[in-house]
C-alpha cells in the first residue's frame, strides 16, 4: 500500500489508489495522467471508498515542483510549500 509523507511533520495518508493529476482549467477534478509523483502535477494518494474510522478519505500535494531522489522503493519531492516521501 503506498505512503504518502510529508516530511516536516509526518503528516499524510496512504492508500491503494494513487493518482497523478495535472489542472489545465479545463477538467473539473484534474486529469489523470499516472499513478507516481511526476513534475507538474498534483499527487492524490488515499482510498478508493472511504477510510475505516477515518476523519478523511485521501491526501493531495500542491503541483510537483522537484523530484528531488527516487529509489526503487520510494521517490522523494518537493512543492512550493512542501517536501514529500512518496512510498510506493
């Protein structure tokens, strides 16, 4: 199941459905274009139904600004606001 982190205060969720979403104005809700962190776009990870005994269902990043080291089993980024751990 894949972990997304944000690294200065834990803060995040995780989940089977991961979603790399690009905004154009055009397509309400963005556009999928993959399912791993990519320059550009916004990272949607959480649950396809809702969450068990959770307060939220899902977490998004600000668009992808850097991918700053990427292994085989993690790639880690930054947004404007932001530094993440994306645990695939």
């Amino acid at each position: 199941m894949a972990k997304l982190i944000r690294d200065r205060d834990g803060e995040g969720y995780y989940g089977s459905c991961v979603e790399a979403l690009e905004f154009d104005g055009k397509t309400a809700g963005g556009k999928l274009v993959g399912h791993e962190p990519m320059v550009g776009c916004c990272l949607k990870v959480g649950t396809i139904t809702a969450g068990t005994y959770s307060d939220r269902d899902w977490w998004m990043t600000t668009p992808i600004t850097e991918i700053t080291s990427e292994t085989d089993d993690e790639i880690k980024f930054k947004t404007k606001n932001s530094t993440y751990t994306f645990v695939k």
